[in-house]
C-alpha cells in the first residue's frame, strides 16, 4: 500500500492547480462537450427573444453536458475531503439539475411540468437505463450477477415513495380526502419521505457502511454513482456469482485503471468551488429558458409538452449518467449501473420530490404528490416490474429488452396523454 501511496503523492505535489488551467479540463475532457457550445446560443436566443423552437432546442442540448460537468466537479471536490462528507456531497449533488429545472418551473407556477419531469427521471432510470445496462452488458456477458441487498433496499425505499404518490391520487379521485385535505396529506408525507432520505444516508454512510464501500478484492460495485454509494456484493455470495464474465482479473485491472483515473485530482479544492458556483448559474438560466419557451415550442413543433417534460427532458439532461451506466454494465460492473440506475430513483423520490413539496409549502406555492392517475398507475406499475426484475440477483439481455419495451410503451403512453393541467 505505500507504494502507490507514494506515486499518488509524487504525482499531486507538483501540480499547481489555477483556474485558468482548469478551464481547458472542464471544457476537453467530459464526453458531451462538444454541445457546450450550444450554451451561448441558447443564452442569446432567450434574451434576444428568438423563437421559443430555438430557445427550447438550444437550451436542451447544453443542459446535457452542464448536468454531466456537475457531476464531474462534485466528484473532483469529494476528492478533497473524507469518505463521508464526499459520500454526502455526491448525495447532495447527485440530482442537482433535477432540481434546478424543478425549482425554476415551480416559480412559474408550472406545478404538472415539476411532477411530469420528476416523474420522467425516475421513469428513466428503473426502465430505460436498467435495461439498457441489463440488454447491452448481457450481449458481452451471458449472465451477469449483482448483489441484492442494496438493490432490495432501494426498491422498498421506492415502493414507498410510491404510495406516498398513489394515496392522494386515489384519495382525490375517490373524493374521499380526509381531514388534512390534499395538500396537507401531501406536505406531511413529503416530511416523512424526506426523513426516511436522511436515516437512508445514515444507513449508507454510517450503520452499514461496510455494504457500500470500496472493496479492492472484489470487482462488483467500488465508488458512488449520482449520489448514492454503489452497492457492493455481500457477504455469502458464492464466488462465481461474483464475476460476470469468468475473466476476474482483467475485469479488476480494469477497475484499477478506472480508480487511478477518478482519483486524479484535475481542479483543486477552491477551483472545484469556483466552477460549482459557474455550472449551477448557468444551469438555473439554461432551465429558466426552457421553462419559459416549452409551451410555444410545444406548440410549434407538434409535440405533446406532456411528452417533452415526462420522456425527451429527462433522456437528454441525464445523457451523459445513462451512457456511464451502460459502460459499467459492458464491462462486468454491473452493480454500477444499478447504483446509477436504482439509486438515483431512489433519490429523487425520496429527496428531490418531497423537498420541493416543502419548498413550494415554505414559498406558497400548493405542489401535491397527486400526479394525476395516469401517472401514479405508471409510476406503480414500473416500480413492481423492476422488482421482480432484480429480486434474483441476476440479469440478461432478453431482460434488458423487456425493461426498455416497457419504457418504449410508456412512452407512447405520454405521447398520447393530454394533460390539461400541464398549461
């Protein structure tokens, strides 16, 4: 262990970090940058006044590599301080553009586009980017095996929140509200979900640790993903349900490499926080645009704005996460990819949602966790078909496919949906 320690020491001492340095690695190195010029555009178009079809366009595209650049920058920051608070500042920014574009439509009184693409996500997530992970890491591998106790643990979390969704909404239908009326029993659930949230990170963090973090003997499962620490195999686990491809050694060699290179620190600690604070205003302009010209963009392109919030703006602002999770998976990591996937629902249900609720409640805006039944049906369905899916520990591509039918079905579902409540 001193060995590497000291590489890793040689390696950081004679780097001076400045901010101009980093610019060059903030604007080469992520994958998606090449649409970060469509930033000024769409900034231009939604000041100048151009047409809401252009603002809206522009405005997706960059938000994709931003998100992804976020995440970077939150990973580069962790990296200056201990296990704990890095696990706690992935948590904190694991959903942060979710949260930016929510916040954003929920001053403008947009209460069904904050549902509808909350929902998307984690719509997006369970279905599209499991099974993408599921179907293309079970083309490379023949089965694959993952460890269930986190997964079950996330998905119970999510049944949860689940209902949290389903009882004002059948409540509400029913006309059987009870004495707290919709609201209050949406902002006393929310209280509740959000507390869950917290004892949810004490058991990552703190009880249970030993679940989530890094082993350098196993290969399933070693760093956080989006916010919640990926789960390790647990104990039990007979050794080959272990690997997911029979070749152990060059899928530890490749979590090496993989390690060596998150580990580098690229921007500084005071960098990391400079560039926070930059990504973060331009997000918040970025969702203000789109917001403000999805309606007439809608419109002009003959697309249901129902289908834009809950299907295309959660695809595109979460590009980047999905593309990582179905590496993970290609490459025999596919806890990972359920890390990626599960978790980050997990997270916006628990977290995201329930604090906008009190957001809006402390700001007097009347945001309920009553989607409409459409939605919560959807909502309810996904969650039971993804639990049967990972139940076993174990995965295929045929799987895989299944989950993204299921997503495709969805979609069309959307597509069809008129919502009037959306205007």
């Amino acid at each position: 262990m001193s060995a590497p320690m000291a590489e890793k020491e040689n390696a950081e001492e004679p780097v001076v970090h400045t901010f101009v340095s980093t610019i060059k690695t903030m604007a080469v190195t992520g994958p998606l940058n090449i649409l970060l010029l469509c930033t000024p555009i769409a900034i231009i178009s939604y000041y100048a006044d151009w047409p809401s079809t252009v603002t809206f366009i522009f405005s997706l595209l960059a938000l994709a590599p931003l998100a992804e650049r976020l995440g970077f920058v939150t990973e580069q920051l962790a990296l200056h301080t201990n296990e704990t608070v890095g696990g706690l500042l992935n948590a904190s920014f694991g959903n942060a553009t979710e949260l930016i574009v929510a916040i954003t439509a929920l001053k403008r009184g947009l209460y069904k586009l904050v549902q509808l693409s909350l929902l998307g996500s984690i719509l997006s997530n369970m279905l599209l980017v499991l099974g993408c992970a599921f179907f293309f890491g079970g083309i490379k591998h023949k089965n694959q095996y993952f460890g269930t106790i986190s997964s079950q643990m996330n998905a119970s979390l999510l049944m949860l929140a689940t209902m949290g969704i389903l009882f004002p909404t059948i409540l509400s239908n029913t006309f059987e509200e009870s004495r707290l009326g919709e609201m209050g029993f949406s902002r006393a659930t929310s209280v509740i979900l959000f507390l869950l949230y917290f004892a949810f990170l004490y058991f990552q963090l703190f009880s249970h640790k030993e679940l989530y973090e890094e082993k350098t003997d196993q290969r399933l499962g070693e760093h956080s993903t989006n916010g919640l620490i990926g789960p390790n195999v647990e104990e039990g686990v007979p050794p080959m349900m272990r690997s997911t491809s029979g070749e152990k050694k060059e899928g530890s060699e490749v979590a090496e490499e993989e390690d060596d290179d998150e580990d580098e620190d690229l921007l500084g600690f005071n960098n990391s926080i400079i560039w926070l604070a930059i990504i973060t205003v331009f997000i918040s302009i970025l969702s203000d645009a789109i917001s403000g010209s999805i309606e007439d963009a809608a419109g002009s392109m003959g697309i249901s704005k129902v289908f834009i919030a809950a299907i295309l703006l959660p695809i595109v602002g979460n590009a980047a996460e999905h593309a990582g999770a179905v590496i993970f998976a290609m490459k025999g990591k596919l806890d990972l990819s359920l890390g990626v996937a599960i978790g980050s629902s997990t997270q916006i249900a628990l977290c995201v949602l329930p604090l906008l609720v009190l957001i809006g409640w402390c700001g007097g805006y009347d945001l309920s966790l009553n989607f409409g039944s459409f939605e919560a049906g959807t909502l309810f369905l996904s969650v039971i078909s993804v639990v049967f899916a990972i139940k076993d520990g174990k995965s295929n591509w045929l799987l895989g496919l299944t989950l993204m039918a299921m997503y495709l079905v969805i979609a069309v579902g959307f597509w069809a949906h008129n919502n009037q409540e959306l205007n």
